[in-house]
C-alpha cells in the first residue's frame, strides 16, 4: 500500500512544483494575458443616469469585485465591463463588504459565477526595489499595462501597509491591483501623488483578507463623502487622506482637532503620536501615546509605539518597558520582541538580543532576517 501512496504524493508534489516554476518563469505578456481576465472597468452613475466616475477593480473571487471605496462613493448605479474577449458589461447588485479606513469596498456583480474569475492574493509583503505592475482603466483606457518598482512600503497606523511604486497611473486608475511578477496581487492602489512625478500608493493585500462577505446591502448606504461625516469623523478622516500622503505636518492639525472635539477617542491620540513622532517632537508623542493607553490600556499596537516615541528620545529604559508590557499584552505579536531584541543589541546587551531574536524567529521568520540584516555588522536599520 505504501508503495502505491508514494509515487502519487511524489508525482502531486512534482507537478504543484511543476507550475509554481513555471509561473515564475512567465514573462510579463505572458503573466498580463494571464491575470487580466480577473480586471474590471468600473463605471459609476448618479440617480439620473447621468456619469459620476470611472476607476478600476478586480474579481477576488467569482461574482465578487474589490475596487477603492472612493470609486463608488455616492452612486446610484454602478456597472462592471470584463477586459476579456470582447468584454461585457454587468451590473452590480450591491455591497458585501465596506472598508471605510482603508479605502476598499467588495461587491456583488450580477453575473453567472461558473467561469472561474479570480486573483491570488500574495502572502507577504513586496520588497523595496522589486519589479511590479497593475492593470486598470485609466483615462478610460480600459486593460491598460503600467509597470514600476517598489519604492516604500510604510505604515499608517489604523490601516497597515502602504506601497508606494512608481508604475505611473491617472484617473480612473483607483483600484487597480498591483502585481507582483507571480502574477499575486500585493495591494490595490487608491492614491496618486499630485505634486510627485510617478507617485503611486496602494493598501497592502493582507488588509484585503479582512474584507469578509457579509449581508448584501444597497449603494445607497455610500452617500457622497461631504454628506456623510459629523465634525469629529470628517477631521479625522482627511487627516487620514493627508498621512497616506505622508504630509504629516498637514495631517496633525486634522487629528489635534479631532481629539479636541471627542478626547476619548484612542485612534485619534495614536495618530497624533505617530504624527509627532515623525515631526521629532518625541515628548508630545509620548504624551498623545500615554493618552491613548488610558483609554486602550492593554493595547500592544500602543505599547509598542509608545517604545518607539521613548527610543526617538533616547530614554532607552523606558523603551524596554513599553516592549515589554507589549509583549505580554500579546505573546504572539513579533513587532514586540523585534522591538526588544533590537533595543538590546543597541544597548550591548547582546545575550538579551538573541534571547529576544530566537523568540522573534519562532514568531516571523521574515521579520527575524529583517533583524539580522540590521545588526550585521554592528549596525541598526533604524532611523
């Protein structure tokens, strides 16, 4: 019997190995031939009929299309067109999923779901440097191919992950995915740098797994942005749109003012730090910070960046702590220990680095490498 088993395991795992090779070998038509049936054209209307905007998305699953929020805000109608064959046009049904913070709705398009549509979502991260490209409908120029690097991954507390490429892109790009050369989707952009040639930005794909199916729900419900918002959330959210743009001087005021107007807001008080953090004004960051720890006491997101507002200053110690206090909020959170070991081997503690480092590498491998490469050579990678 196991004779038989073995050589079908083995001939499984060679063909799976087969086309993951393959895959890797594909030239860019060949990987654009393959993933552009999953595109769409996006196309929005008022309750006239009358045309509102255009952007760009792309089948995650069958029926179901992942374009930017902003695309679709405020419409009555909106309409898909397929980029394969001759393409065709299908209405959408509704909303399953609405991701306000990071810019991403789901839809559901009325359309029979027996010819596979779909993406693959990547599982990391892409890397400075690496090779990328989208497809959308810019300018209305439906199926068009741009391709880039990867110039910045960074953060934007609240939303996770934001690549920034040079793949250049114009309106009606939003919600264009973002390839690597697997042909995985890595992210999808929503914002283009006006004042920055070849500028890009697009949420990372891991926010795209928390976009969960849910209750089908109308267009309705994603009224025009000047109609939605209270004072509070209104401040709050164009101090977002300024910190995807990295103009923090900008987005500050926004969050300062929001706090002002509800004090018991936590994700306010974060974004104030981390706005202040990277102003230099260590010593308001970690008064925002300690504001926000009231409110979220056993917070490890809080936790580790009121660490990094005490290392900005220099207060070493009390960086240790905040790690720490971290860590035990959430063992199994690798940003932690990658704090610690880091702040360790800074400090010439090197046995509590690797303690921390060995720990970190049971948690994120890649995270671990990322340590190991900045303190190759007694050096750190922070900033």
């Amino acid at each position: 019997m196991y004779k038989r088993i073995f050589p079908q395991l083995l001939l499984i795992a060679l063909a799976s190995f087969s086309i993951s090779e393959a895959f890797s070998q594909e030239t860019l038509p060949e990987l654009v031939r393959r993933v552009k049936p999953s595109i769409v054209a996006i196309a929005t209307y008022d309750a006239k009929g009358d045309s509102l905007a255009t952007g760009s998305g792309f089948f995650i699953r069958p029926g179901h299309v992942v374009t930017s929020l902003h695309v679709i805000r405020g419409a009555r109608r909106t309409d898909v067109k397929t980029l394969d064959g001759k393409g065709r046009v299908y209405q959408v049904a509704g909303l399953l999923a609405v991701d306000e913070e990071g810019d991403l709705v789901l839809l559901r398009v009325n359309m029979a779901t027996d010819r596979p549509r779909s993406s693959e979502l990547a599982t990391s991260l892409p890397e400075e440097g690496e090779t990328v490209f989208l497809i959308g409908n810019p300018l209305k120029l439906e199926g068009s191919v741009t391709d880039g690097i990867v110039s910045a991954v960074r953060e934007v507390p609240g939303v996770g992950k934001i690549i920034q490429t040079t793949a250049p892109i114009s309106q009606g790009s939003s919600g264009s995915p973002v390839f690597n050369l697997r042909g995985q989707v890595v992210g999808v952009i929503t914002v283009k740098v006006t004042n920055g040639q070849n500028i890009s930005l697009a949420i990372g794909s891991d926010r795209l797994r928390e976009l969960k199916a849910g209750t089908l729900r109308s267009l309705t419900e994603i009224p025009p942005k000047d109609k939605i918002l209270d004072g509070g959330e209104a401040l709050y959210r164009t101090g977002l749109d300024s910190l995807w743009l990295g103009n923090y001087d900008h987005a500050v005021s926004y969050f300062e003012n929001a706090v002002n107007r509800n004090p018991k807001r936590a994700d306010a008080w974060i974004q104030v730090g981390y706005c202040k953090v990277k102003q230099g004004k260590n010593a308001e960051a970690i008064q925002a910070y300690q504001q926000a720890l009231q409110l979220k006491p056993s917070s490890d997101e809080v936790l580790n960046k009121l660490g990094d507002a005490y290392y900005y200053a220099g207060r070493l110690s009390e960086a240790i702590q905040a790690y720490k206090e971290a860590a035990r909020a959430h063992p199994e959170g690798a940003e932690a220990f990658y704090n610690l070991a880091l702040v360790y081997f800074e400090s010439g503690n090197r046995q509590l680095a690797l303690s921390h480092a060995r720990a970190l590498q049971l948690l994120d491998e890649k995270l671990y490498e990322k340590f190991r490469s900045e303190t190759r050579g007694g050096g750190s990678g922070r900033q």
